[in-house]
C-alpha cells in the first residue's frame, strides 16, 4: 500500500511505477481510484459529456482478426446509411438535445465515401450553426481527405492504436498494406498536424498482451498527447480468427474489464485533463461498469442512436450493449451518476486538454515517422 502511496506522489512516473500500478490489489486500486476521481474533478470538473454516436456503416476494407465487421466475414449484413438517412439522424440528435456527435464507420477509403462524410458534415454545420462538436471514427484516411473533413467542419477523430506493441499489433492484425503499424501512427500525426482534437485508444485483455505492453500504451497516448482516449476490453467475436484461435487462455472478461477500469484511472493521473470515455465494451461486460469507469476516471459515454435496423449489423463483439435513448436507461445512469456527485451535460465539452495553439510536437512526429 505504501509504495502505492508513494508512487502516487510523483510528478513523472517511470514504466515500472506504472506496471506496478496496473497490478494492484483490491484495497490499492481503491487508492488509486480516488486519487483518479480527484484529479478529474480538479482538472475537468465533474460533468459527464454526452456523445450521440451514429453507426454509418459497417463496409470495412480491413481484416483486423478480432473484428466482427473484419472485411472476411461473410456472415453480416453489410449497410451503409444512405445520405438522406444519415442527415436524418443527424437532426434527429441535435433536435433531441445533443451538442456533441460522433460519425463512426469501417475503413472505406472510396471517393463515394469520402463525398458522403463531407455532405453530412456540411449539413451538420449548417444545422447547428457550428454549435455542435462533431467527432469522425472512419479508419486511416490520407491528408487530404481528412483535411477536406475537418474543413467541412469535423474538429475531432477518433483512431484506436489498438496497441502501441508492433509485435502485438501483428498478432491480431494481418501484416499487409492494410495493416501498417507505422501508417497507423502516422495518421495519428496527420490528424494533430491538420488541427484535429485527437483520440486513440487501445483494447485490454487481448492475447499475448502483458502489464507492460499496457503501461507502455499509456506511455504511447502521454507522447502523443492525445486529447481523448477510448480504451475498452477486449471481447470475442465467435466468427473471427482470434476468438477461433485454439490454445491461447485470456483473462475473464470481468477481469479484463476490472483491468480496464484501473488503466482508466491511471491515464486519468498521467494526462489530467483529456476527454476519456467510458466505452461500449465496458459496458457490454456488465452495464454497471459505466459508472465505475466515470467514479474512476473517464468524463464521456456515448449513448448510441443508430437507427434500430442497422444497430444490430454493427457487431463488433458478441453481446454488445448499447446506451440509448429508446430502452433507456440514461435515466436509471443519470441517478446512478448523482451518487458520485457527477452530472450528464449535453454539451459540446472539448476536452479541456486541446488548445489550438498549442505547439505541435515536430520532434515526436519525425521520430515515429522514420520507424
Ligand atoms: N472487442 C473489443 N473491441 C473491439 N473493437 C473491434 N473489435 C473488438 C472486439 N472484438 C474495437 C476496436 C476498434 C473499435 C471500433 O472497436 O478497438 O478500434
Ligand atoms: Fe474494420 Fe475497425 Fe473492425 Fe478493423 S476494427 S475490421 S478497421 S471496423
């Protein structure tokens, strides 16, 4: 307990001070937790920023092995919300009070796609006079169609690293052109070089992954400085190759979703003031993760509002679950939440981290560049 205490008192952790954290017992997460709590309160205040997520469209050239959209399975309807249909559901957000959206989809680089995001970016600017943060999850794009985005009026992208260990990242991702380590740092870059608020985010409890390869992602997300962060557990797609892979022992799902929660907290401490969200997968382990994950540091959920008929085709993982506004149980969260002294605000909620600024970082970007 001692040397939790006394990791928590420095101002720069080593990579051991941070495994160590990530292996803590029952009564030093509790320590860990509060100091968490405290610094999100200290630094970003004690809302709880609602996101309207918007499935697109689940067409994905990628083959990530742990994906239930992965472009080998032939066993899901594929969907793209036609124009129309999306702008629809764009106003159907904004009208039902929601300041902050986020547009997410497979990876499909077509110039049919591309046209489609900038057409609902531009509606979504003119219907909320710019007044509404609008967040894109659409894979690795190249410079100029992310710039033609954000020009179009998207100020935040979401791109997982999934993890930052190469040798990991080619266990659960094919090693092809699609699959590029370093194209995939590289966009990270793209998007701060352009403007973008960034997110990234890693999956916890995947096989082959150790305490270091965890508290070196942490590392990972500190040196960029991201501005946002998704991270979630882990959690097997019966028709993909991963989950179908024989001899490999995972952690239970709630241990990894416990170790999710604790790599929360630690982020929190690290980066003090970033957006992170409290995401589907946690949530989809046990529905009262969410609000753990907000007790212990994220400030984010993202209630989903993709039209009923496509939801079910958006399946990642097996038994996904979903905030929404129908079943709702934002009700049942905003009460759960006021336990915890903590409120949900419909607001655009930048993270307080982002400044526009604020110098970007050449050296960090040659480095990972030249790998
Ligand atoms: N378990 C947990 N998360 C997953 N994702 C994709 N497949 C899975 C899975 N089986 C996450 C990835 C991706 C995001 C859209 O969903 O981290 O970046
Ligand atoms: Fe496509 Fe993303 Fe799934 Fe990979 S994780 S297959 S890129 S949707």
């Amino acid at each position: 307990m001692n040397v939790i205490k006394s990791i928590l008192q420095k101002n720069l952790f080593t990579l051991e001070d941070i495994v160590r954290l990530l292996q803590a017992d029952d009564e030093e997460k509790a320590i860990i937790f509060k100091k968490a709590y405290d610094i999100k309160e200290k630094y970003s205040g004690n809302k709880v920023w609602l996101r309207a997520l918007l499935e697109i469209a689940n067409i994905c050239k990628k083959n990530c092995y742990y994906c239930g959209i992965r472009k080998g399975n032939k066993h899901i309807h594929r969907y793209e919300i036609p124009l129309d249909e999306l702008k629809n559901s764009i106003c159907n957000a904004y009208t039902s009070g929601y300041n902050s959206l986020v547009l997410q989809s497979g990876e499909n680089t077509s110039e049919a796609f591309n046209d489609k995001i900038s057409s609902a970016l531009e509606y979504a600017s003119e219907l909320t006079q710019k007044s509404t943060g609008i967040t894109l999850s659409c894979g690795e794009q190249d410079e100029k169609t992310l710039q033609r985005w954000f020009d179009a009026g998207a100020e935040r992208y979401l791109l997982r690293i999934e993890t930052s260990n190469e040798e990991l990242y080619y266990k659960i991702h094919p090693r092809d052109k699609f699959h590029d380590f370093s194209e995939r740092t590289n966009c990270l870059f793209r998007l701060k070089k352009i403007g973008f608020q960034t997110g990234s985010g890693i999956m916890i409890g995947l096989p082959f992954q150790t305490d270091e390869d965890l508290a070196r992602d942490l590392i990972f997300m500190q040196e960029i400085d991201i501005d946002m962060c998704g991270m979630g557990p882990y959690i097997e797609h019966p028709q993909t190759p991963l989950a179908n892979q024989k001899d490999i022992k995972l952690p239970t799902l709630e241990q990894r979703a416990n170790k999710t929660l604790l790599m929360i907290a630690v982020l929190r401490i690290i980066m003090k003031d970033i957006n992170i969200a409290a995401t589907t997968a946690l949530h989809s382990i046990n529905s009262e993760n969410l609000v753990k994950a907000i007790y212990c540091g994220a400030n984010v959920i993202m209630p989903n509002l993709t039209p009923e008929k496509y939801k079910e085709n958006y399946f990642l993982y097996k038994n996904k679950q979903s905030v929404n506004k129908n079943n709702c149980n934002l009700a049942k969260l905003t009460n759960d939440l006021k336990i915890i002294n903590h409120i949900i605000d419909y607001g655009k909620g930048n993270p307080v981290h982002f400044k526009k600024t604020k110098p970007y970082k050449l050296n960090a970007y040659h480095k990972l560049e030249k790998r």
